[in-house]
C-alpha cells in the first residue's frame, strides 16, 4: 500500500452515537462521571434533554476505527488528539484524515495524518496527528 | 482548594504497578461499542490504551480524580491523549504496567475558576521486558471555589 502527501483517507462515519453504548463503555472503564450515563444530571449540568456527553475514548475510537478501515488492524504507531468540543447522544458524527508525511523506516512505511472527528452540524470535536504503518498490500480486514 | 504546592508535589508521584491481560469478553464488548467488528487474530481494539494502563498500574480513574482531589467527578476535562503502540496489544497477553504523574500546571483565570493541569505516563511492557506501548494523558481540574 502506497501513500501520497495530500492523501484523503476515506471517511467512517457513525449515524448514531448511542447512549447504550456509552453505558457499557462507562462500565468497563469504571468511569464515575454520571455526565457520560445520567441524562438527569446532563439536565441539571443545562444540556438541553438531557443529552449525555460522549465518552472521549469512544471519539477517539472512532478516529481509530477510519485508520485501521484505511491501512489495517496493526497500523497505528501514535495518536495525539487534542478535544476541542464535546460529542452527545445521537450526534452523527464523521472521521476523516489527510495524509501530512511519508517516510520509511526500517522498511516500513509511514504515514503521517492530521486526522479529525467532526459532528454533523460541522463542529470539530476531535483533532490531531497519528502515525500509520502502512501494509505492504491493502488493509486485510475492515472496522465498519 | 489544595493548595499549588499540594498539587506540585504529585510530581513524580508513582502508581503500585502490576500486570494487566485483556480479556476476550471485555474486548469483544468495547470494540462493538466504538461501532466496529472486532478485529482479527485476537488483536485488541486500541481504545484499551485508556482505561488498561489505569487499572494495571494499580490505580483507577476515581483514584486519579481523588489524587487530584477533584471539585467532583464532572469538574475534570481532558486535554489530550498521545498514545503510542511499539507492537498491537493482543488478548490473553499479560502486561507488566508502571507509571506516574510526569507534570502539573496551574492556571488562573481571572473572575473564573483555577485550573490545575496533570499529565500522567504509564507504559505497557511484554513478558520478556519488551516495551508495548505508552499511554500519556494530560487532564484538567476545574476548581471553582476560591
């Protein structure tokens, strides 16, 4: 698998951020803070409905899961995301990236990206820089 | 509030330490819930960098919020994560786990809250002593009371 400078990744986007998932992330991480679970206390924190706050993890996860659909499973050496804005309950939220370097070591090649995460109404709720291995052939498997 | 000296002296503050091993059940549950298939070959979905280094270097994210004596569980903010994998984390492969608080900052805003600033290091190794991969995360908290 080659890359250029300039490069966009394809895009992954998710329709739906979902609630139940965030409960069951809460629970694995052992995460206390009721924001990510309670939409009561999302009501009283004065997020309109109750909305709960997206898991930060679970939006970089996300910039994860557009990577590895782009150059496989094994192919993230660093990720360094920065958090600019929150993502709620039902947002549709899109993953996108741009290939910023390419260079070989050791054999390997590598791609550096500026990637993002952007909720629908255009908000940029994640951004930074990772560093994909790139596979000698296309991405094996793909993170729908 | 704690006072800067307080929180200055967390520097160089060190976790117990121990091990960690991912287990199927709880990687096959995280990775459905990033919208993702699993991945192949017992491979580890990455998001585990969060949450895997803070329960194997023996503490917890409440145990890092009560280091920091946290104002409350959503007076603490995320400035960033650099995460860097030297080889993919697997299923049924146990870690060795160490780590600390490497930084503090505080910051005063005026007519506002303070904020104090830690960034936290902690590094996944395999059995034979080999490097994994680092997890280094630096987080705020918002203090509200003068």
């Amino acid at each position: 698998m080659k890359a250029t400078v300039g490069e966009a990744i394809p895009d992954w986007s998710l329709d739906r951020v979902s609630p139940e998932r965030m409960r069951t992330a809460a629970a694995i991480f052992r995460d206390p803070n009721p924001i990510h679970w309670d939409p009561e206390f999302a009501r009283e924190r004065g997020l309109e409905g109750g909305r709960v706050v997206n898991q930060t993890p679970l939006n970089v996860a996300y910039v994860v899961n557009m990577l590895i659909a782009w150059a496989g499973s094994t192919c993230i050496r660093r990720l360094r995301l920065e958090f600019p804005a929150p993502v709620f309950d039902e947002d549709r939220v899109v993953a996108g990236g741009r290939v910023k370097t390419v260079s070989n070591e050791r054999g390997i090649e590598l791609a550096e990206c500026d990637v993002w995460l952007d909720r629908d109404d255009g908000t940029r709720a994640v951004a930074g820089v990772a560093l994909v291995a790139l596979p000698e052939s296309g991405p094996s498997d793909v993170a729908r | 509030m704690i006072s800067k000296a307080e929180m200055q002296a967390l520097v160089g503050h060190t976790f117990p330490g121990g091990s960690c091993e991912i287990e199927h059940w709880e990687n096959f549950l995280l990775t459905e819930a990033t919208g993702s298939e699993p991945l192949p070959d017992d491979l580890v979905h990455p998001i585990h960098l969060f949450h895997v280094p803070i329960a194997g270097v023996g503490t917890s994210i409440a145990e890092l919020f009560s280091l920091a004596q946290a104002d409350s569980d959503a007076s603490v903010t995320i400035d960033y994560y650099d995460w860097e994998f030297a080889t993919p984390l697997r299923e049924g492969v146990r870690y060795s786990v160490t780590g600390g608080v490497t930084e503090h900052e505080r910051k005063l805003v005026e007519n506002g809250p303070t904020v104090d600033s830690l960034t936290f290091r902690i590094e996944l190794f395999e059995e034979a002593g080999e490097f994994a991969a680092r997890a280094t995360f630096r987080w705020h908290f918002w203090r509200f009371e003068r």
